[in-house]
C-alpha cells in the first residue's frame, strides 16, 4: 500500500544527530513554494521522529522566514531544555544556505486532571447534507483535502463588499487519513486569508507566524481516525498590513481538538 501523500510530504532522514533531511513534494504546491501547513508539519515532525522526545506535542509556532523552493532542505531540532515533565524544542529549516523557517515547541507528558470544555463547536449541517462543492482548485495543495463550507466560502464575485470575517468549514484529509499531530498542524492552515473573507478582495497575503495548541493526545485523536473535523476562523482586526487569524477545530463529536492563531501579512 502507498503511503498518504501527506506522509510522503512531511518525510525526514536523519543525517546526523538533531539533523534531517527532506524534500519539497509537488502535491502539497501553493502559488509560491509549499502550503504552509505541510510545512509546519514537517517541522513538528522533526521532533516527533526525534529520539530523545519526552511527551506529546502541547504547543508548536513557526515563524516563516521564507518560502522554500523546490527541492531540498535540512531541519535541525533539539531539546533546548528538559524538565521532569515538559520539554521545550527550538527547530529550524535551511534551504541553500539560508533559513527558510524557525520554531519552537512545547511537548509534556499529560496527567489526568480536572476537565473541561467551554468553547462548543457550531451547530451546522453536517458534511453528507452540505455535499461535495463542486469547485476547481486553485492551487494543487487545495486538493489534499475535502473542505465543505457551512459558512464563508471563498468568495465568488470579488466586488470589495465583504461583510464579516468568519468561516465555518468541516474537513479532512482527501483521501481520508487517520488524525495525528501532524495533520493536525496542517489541518489548522487550510483556512484561506481572512482579509479575502472581509474585504471580498483577492489581495497577496501570507503566514508570517503561526501558532498550534494542542488540546487533545495522540489516544484522543486516534478516536478520531479518519473522520471529519470542523474549523471555524475569524479576525480582530486588519491594520497596516497585518492582520491576526484565530481558529478552532473540533471532532465531530465535539471534542476540541486545537486552537491556533495566526499573523498574516497583505497588501493592498
């Protein structure tokens, strides 16, 4: 059997201690350089695959220094700090001599403690009532995944008549792949640009930071196998070429699986 292509994309080789190698895949394209989930991905893989890892993902946020091109490149990932129960990671991505990507983790060990959930997720139809959009993708990425929209779908008419922020869209991996921490993180980009969403304009934008809180362990998105999520992203506020992009995303049964809150960068 194959290997998903999200596996394919986010494959490491270790070349030395806290070094690995990878490569670009074509099937995870953007307009420039790879979507940036999958390579947010790839970073968090570096210390899931790392050997001395203590615990589970917590918390990941990559700073994009730039995009990377086709072909090559080197992570390096190491513990910077060790404690009796968490660790704290620092990673970095080079391309051709330069770096590409910068990040830090948190990982733990979780502990049963008092729980629980205030944020609930959107009551909307579900993903078999909505049904399949029939749309051409506009990168090659997009077609990774199966994104049906209860809310704010990429806008049709770009007349500068936009009214909110705000999109509502269950999702997956296309084909359908179980849950883990890395489709995860990439799952928590397939938000478009919020300022599209406002200003119904199609202006360049692009992740200069994200952030991933994890909120569930390996067990718990092992439950979830390969079924549907829903996400729901929104603003606070655009302002002098920057704006944030903060987002949920639950299980279908209602679990919040993470938050994630993004700065991103346009033009006019």
């Amino acid at each position: 059997m194959n290997p998903h292509a999200l596996d394919q994309a986010i494959a490491l080789h270790a070349t030395a201690p806290n070094r690995y190698t990878g490569r670009t895949d074509p099937a995870y394209a953007n307009m420039v350089g790879p979507f940036g989930g999958v390579t947010a991905a790839t970073a968090l893989n570096a210390i899931l695959l790392h050997p001395d890892r203590l615990g589970e993902p917590v918390a990941l946020t990559v700073n994009f220094c730039a995009a990377l091109a086709d072909g090559d490149f080197e992570v390096e990932a190491q513990a910077v700090r060790t404690n009796r129960s968490t660790q704290h990671w620092a990673v970095s991505i080079e391309q051709g001599g330069e770096t590409a990507l910068t990040a830090t983790a948190l990982t733990a060990t979780r502990r049963e403690t008092w729980s629980k959930q205030e944020v609930r997720a959107p009551q909307v139809l579900s993903p078999a009532g909505l049904g399949k959009p029939q749309v051409v993708a506009p990168v090659e990425w997009v077609k990774r995944y199966d994104l049906r929209f209860a809310e704010g779908p990429i806008p049709r008419v770009w007349d500068g008549d936009g009214e909110n922020s705000r999109t509502t869209v269950w999702m997956r991996d296309e084909p359908p792949r179980p849950l883990d921490f890395a489709s995860l993180t990439a799952l928590c980009d397939v938000f478009y640009p919020r300022v599209w969403r406002r200003r119904a304009t199609r202006v360049p934008a692009g992740t200069v930071s994200m952030t991933v809180y994890f909120h569930a362990g390996s067990a718990e998105l092992a439950a979830v196998g390969d079924n549907w999520l829903i996400g729901q992203a929104e603003s606070s506020a655009f302002r002098n070429g920057y704006f944030d992009q903060r987002a949920q995303v639950w299980s279908q049964a209602g679990s919040l699986l993470a938050t994630t809150h993004q700065v991103v960068y346009y033009k006019e």
